[in-house]
C-alpha cells in the first residue's frame, strides 16, 4: 500500500469526495493484476464512494475472496467470468448488472484522488445533455528522456518512503472520426474550456447507462480495439461524447504486471482489424497522426 502526495489542501471538498454520488455505479474490468486493483480500491474507499462497485474478473485464479475480505466496507458486486473471457464481454456483463443511471468505467489500474472530481464530471454531464464524458490520464510520459528521469526519482520515493508523486502533465485521447465508405478518417478536435465535443475519448469516463445500454455496449468478440469499436458504435447511434482537462485519474504504471497479463496483452492488435469489420472499415485514415500510434495495420 502506498500514499500519494495529498492535493487536498488545494480542493474545493465538494468536488472529490463520492459519497453523495447516489446515482453512479463504479465498473472495473480486471484481469491477472490483484495490486493495481487493490491499489485502485484504496483510493476509491478513501474519498467516500458508498455506490455500487462491481468489478469482473476474468483472471486465471479470481481473486473475490481477497478483495472482499480488504474492503468490507465498499458496495461491492464481484463477477468472476472464465478464464480470459476478455475485457469487452466483461464490461458487458457488469453492464448487465448495472441499475444506476449513471456509471463511471474504470481499468483496474487507474487511481483516484482529488483530481478526479467525479461529480465535476456528472454535474458537466447532466447539464450540457453529455451522454458520454471523458477524462484525462495523469502518467509520466516515457518517451521522454526528462520525464523518464522523473518517473524513476517518484518510483525511488515510493520503494523508501512509500510515497507515489504522480505525473503533473496529462496525458490527453480525444478526437474526432468521420466514416466514409470503407474508410474511418481520424481529425483532431481543438480543446475548449470546461469540455470539447469529440467522437473518442479515453477509457475512463462516465456515462449514461441507459444510453449505452440501448445499443449493446461492446462488442464481446473483442479482446483488443475494442475501445475504438465501442466509440464508432457510440457515434452511429447518435450519442453525445465529450472530453474535459478538469477532471481524472493517475494511471498506475508502476506496478508490476504479471507476465500472463503481458502474455495477454499483446495479441490485442490482432484483434484491430476484427473490431473494424463490424461497419465494413478497410481502411483507418489519418490514426497515427492523430493519436501518436497505430491502429488496424
């Protein structure tokens, strides 16, 4: 267990406790990685989320006893799935499950803190008629040579004094997509304060539940590109998305993974090009210089 630097004291209180959050339910899809979720439930506890928690597991040996017996004190609805039944088709199940209007999607290795301002982000939803809204990741760049340096000084800090020092920097998914023939051709969207209207975010935002609900969620063949599937079937379905600086999670990249989970994750391109064919893509146009990588080659 570790403790990340305190922001506290430069917080509205309002803005990052969770225990008025009585219409939003938590989804955490995890698999082969107990620490990160452990990690993330800490936090999750320690700002006063009393909603429902449900969580789906779908890792070699589940780890439901361990986690209910840490945190007795969260609502906490655990799926054990079969082995690899893989991220889309859990989240369809905790879907399933789901009987708040509202719920905020989380990996098992996103930490919350004062920053994260969920009811920032349910207030911005509800009042601009948002359907999706997403937010921001806090991490460490590492492609870069001063923030590797950093990154290496916070992971010192935290093996001595037990004291993460998350990332200030943000690191930011949103964009815009059009759909012409057999073609998806990528464009990037201008931020404007509080929130910019786009066509993909990242994969931590909240949600309306009806809404995602009334067009099947994801696509449960998926074990990869299934967050690019799940935004294309947002879009054709008429749902509103949206992205905000304001609010967001500290992306746990410090500790380890296990080397099935490594094993697991790299057959995730494979899986791209399935995750097109749904709506007869060929061809993703203008992905990597958009956003900073490949999709679907």
């Amino acid at each position: 267990m570790f403790a990340i630097f305190n922001w506290e004291p430069f917080q509205k209180k309002e803005n990052y406790f969770l225990n008025d959050l009585n219409d939003v339910s938590i989804l955490i899809k995890t698999l082969e990685r107990p620490q990160q979720l452990i990690n993330q439930l800490y936090s999750i506890q320690k700002y006063k989320f009393s909603g429902p928690v449900i969580i789906a597991d779908d890792s070699k040996k589940p780890y439901k006893e361990e986690i209910l017996r840490r945190f007795p004190k969260l609502d906490i609805t655990y799926i054990e799935l079969p082995f690899d039944t893989g991220t889309a088709e859990g989240r369809n199940k905790m879907l399933e499950v789901t009987k708040t209007s509202l719920f905020v999607l989380c990996d098992d290795d996103f930490i919350f803190e004062p920053r994260t301002r969920i009811p920032v982000m349910r207030k911005m939803l509800l009042e601009n008629n948002i359907d999706i809204l997403g937010g921001v990741f806090r991490q460490y760049n590492l492609k870069s040579r001063k923030e590797k340096l950093k990154f290496t000084l916070s992971n010192s800090m935290l093996k001595t004094f037990g004291i993460l020092i998350p990332s200030t920097g943000i690191f930011e998914y949103h964009a815009g997509f059009d759909l012409e023939g057999d073609a998806c051709i990528m464009k990037k969207v201008p931020y404007n304060h509080p929130f910019t209207v786009c066509d993909m975010t990242h994969n931590f935002f909240i949600a309306r539940t009806d809404k995602v609900k009334a067009f099947g969620g994801w696509n449960p063949i998926l074990k990869g590109g299934e967050h690019q599937n799940f935004f294309i079937r947002a879009k054709l379905n008429g749902l509103k998305v949206a992205t905000t600086r304001q609010c967001g999670v500290v992306h746990d990249r410090w500790s380890p993974a296990p080397e099935l989970f490594k094993e697991l994750r790299l057959r995730g391109a494979a899986y791209q090009k399935l995750a097109l064919e749904e709506f007869g893509i060929k061809r993703m146009l203008n992905f990597k210089e958009v956003m900073k990588e490949t999709f679907g080659e």
